[in-house]
C-alpha cells in the first residue's frame, strides 16, 4: 500500500512554522506577545491580536493556506486538547 501524502495545507503551515521558528528571535524584542501572520513561508504582517491577523489573513489570502503565530517562547495552551494527551 502507498503511504499517504500530507495534504498541502497541512506541508504549507508546516513550511510556515518552520520559518516562524527561524525568525523567532528577530521579531522577540519589539513584537513579544502579538501575532504573526505567514504566507508561503514569509512574514506578512504583525498584529496585536490573533483576530486582527486573522482578518489580515483573510483579506489577504482568502483561500489560500496562511499560518498564524503567537510571537512567543512559551508553550502553547491548547486548553482541552492539551488535556487528550495522557499526563501519566
């Protein structure tokens, strides 16, 4: 049996995390705590909410796959999905 393949937006917000990751410590300093908005592994745009930079996301990019991110070192809560996980 062939394996599947990841479907491309999940390869794109892969692609873009990845970027995020590697620009982390540049945008730290002056954008701690605001979002990121990516789109084919580029920054787009920083925003003090997630709804703002999903609204920029939208106007922008429609249907298009685009990634946002908390600029931030701290893990994120995922709230009942960090609970499906066994903590034992």
């Amino acid at each position: 049996r062939v394996p599947a393949m990841p479907h491309p937006v999940v390869v794109e917000i892969e692609r873009n995390y990845a970027e995020f990751k590697d620009i982390l410590d540049s945008l730290l300093p002056e954008n701690a705590g605001q979002y990121a908005l990516l789109h084919d592994q580029k920054l787009k745009g920083i925003y003090p909410t997630a709804g703002e930079a999903e609204r920029a996301g939208y106007a922008q990019f429609q249907d298009q796959p685009y990634s946002i991110q908390l600029v931030s070192r701290k893990p994120i809560d995922l709230g009942f999905y960090s609970y499906a996980i066994s903590q034992g």
